[in-house]
C-alpha cells in the first residue's frame, strides 16, 4: 500500500547536497561552503561531472566532516551538465547507472568508506519523477549494486510507486526553492524561488505539518525524508546554516551509517 501523505510534525529530516560537480580545469569550490551544514553528500561520477581528482577530493573531504556519501549520477553528458535528456533503452539506462554507481562504489572502498544512497541528476532526476517506468529501471540498477542502497528521488506517487513495486528503501525529497504543483509534484518549467525569507519559512510549515504550499495558492501534504540545498540558489550557504539553526538533519540511512563505522 502506498503511503499517503498526511499531516504531521517532522521530527528527523536529512539535508543532502551534491559534491563533485566540476571537471578538468572547470572547478566549483563553492559547493564546498554547504558542506558543514549537510548531513549527506551526492558524489558525481563522471558523466555529468566529476573527474577522478575531484572525486577522490569530495570523498576525503566527506569523509573528514563525517558526511554520509551517495552517488550522483546522470545522463552521459559533460557538456551539458547532464541538463539535456537523453533518449536511452532500459538495458542502456541500466548499464549507465550500474557504471557510475559501481565505480563511485568502488572508490570509497578504497577509503574505507561506504556509499549510502544514489540520487539522480539534473534531466535524469526530472524524467525520474515524472516517468514511472523510468525511475523503476534506475532504482532496479541501483538494487542490483546494493539491496541497501536509498533510492532519492522527488517525493510523490511516483517514487512511492517505485520502492513499494520493487521492494528498494527511498527517500522523498523536497525543494525549498522549487515551484509544486497542488498534487504535489515540481513544475519543473517554474523559476526557482530565489528568496531565503520565503525559504525558510517554507521550511517552518513543512516540519510543522508536512505541507507545501503550491501554485493554486494552497498547500499539500508531502512525504520529506530529505531536502535537496542547491549551490545554485543565490545565498545557499545562508540558507543551509539559518535552516540547520531551525533543526538538526540526520541522515536517511542512518542505521546503516552507523554501522559503518564513520559516522557518529
């Protein structure tokens, strides 16, 4: 049974943010000023972003703040920043993201570390909240690396479907600065709101009641596990740092992070 949002006062939440999103001699540093403020890290993996250095780099860096880590993976497209879609077979689709999820995998190991969870990127995470069929093939690759990995996607019916249809923990991620629509979903032809006033509180109402508020002027209940901070919005780090003042995130995967033995 699908679990329908209702509301309720949130207690835990995690904040994630991405890391690795530079290549070659193309840097950006500035995702580094959230990471104090987070709870969990999406790592790129080198299709939209990410080169070996960089990687090592976020993973150690992750590491020494005690972060946990996840695989930011996307569509095979440096140029664009993984922004444009791209039309794949389910084979190719789950090849691509056995690939990056594996080779991220496979470097923390070397650090003795332990990816937690896999988010998808940028025309991926779009096509993946909006496409059933779609999501459910990367979540049925991400299971095939792990059967404890996380599957983040965009909180909704779609990747409640997802996690119930194949069995794979999520997490239902919010925007503080994306549009919804009154069914809960993102417009994703909106403008981000680029206002940390109406951010914040926005976040008030949301671990007050687990609602939304939309364009039809009302507000939705919504499933939050997670909040997504982009480096992006003008002001980021402020709004990370005022939001953590307001409550402490904890990670998804916690249990497991535990486990692991980095994170305390």
């Amino acid at each position: 049974m699908i679990q329908t949002p209702e509301r309720k006062q949130i207690k835990n939440i995690d904040f994630n943010i991405d890391l690795a999103q530079s290549f070659g001699i193309y840097r950006n540093n500035a995702e580094y000023s959230l990471l104090d403020y987070a709870s969990s890290v999406n790592i790129s993996c080198g299709f939209h972003a990410g080169d070996p250095m960089t990687i090592k780099n976020a993973l150690l860096k992750a590491k020494e703040k005690n972060v946990v880590v996840g695989a930011h993976i996307g569509f095979d497209d440096i140029q664009g920043f993984g922004y444009r879609p791209v039309a794949l077979s389910e084979d190719e689709l789950e090849a691509l993201v056995i690939y990056q999820v594996g080779a991220l995998m496979s470097f923390a190991k070397t650090y003795k570390m332990e990816i937690e969870h896999v988010r998808p990127h940028g025309a991926m995470y779009k096509q993946a909240a909006e496409d059933f069929q779609f999501a459910k093939t990367i979540a049925k690759a991400i299971q095939k690396c792990s059967q404890w990995l996380v599957y983040y996607g965009a909180s909704g019916d779609v990747t409640a479907s997802v996690g119930e249809e194949i069995n794979i923990p999520v997490a239902h991620e919010v925007h503080l600065e994306k549009n919804y629509n009154s069914d809960g979903t993102i417009d994703f032809n909106q403008k981000d709101i680029d206002n940390i006033f109406y951010s914040i509180n926005r976040l008030k109402t949301l671990l007050a009641t687990s609602q939304i508020d939309n364009l039809a002027g009302g507000k939705t209940c919504v499933i939050a596990d997670t909040i997504h901070f982009s480096n992006k919005v003008a002001n980021a780090q402020a709004l990370i740092k005022q939001s953590k003042e307001i409550i402490t995130p904890v990670p998804v995967n916690y249990k497991n992070a535990c486990l692991s033995g980095w994170v305390e």
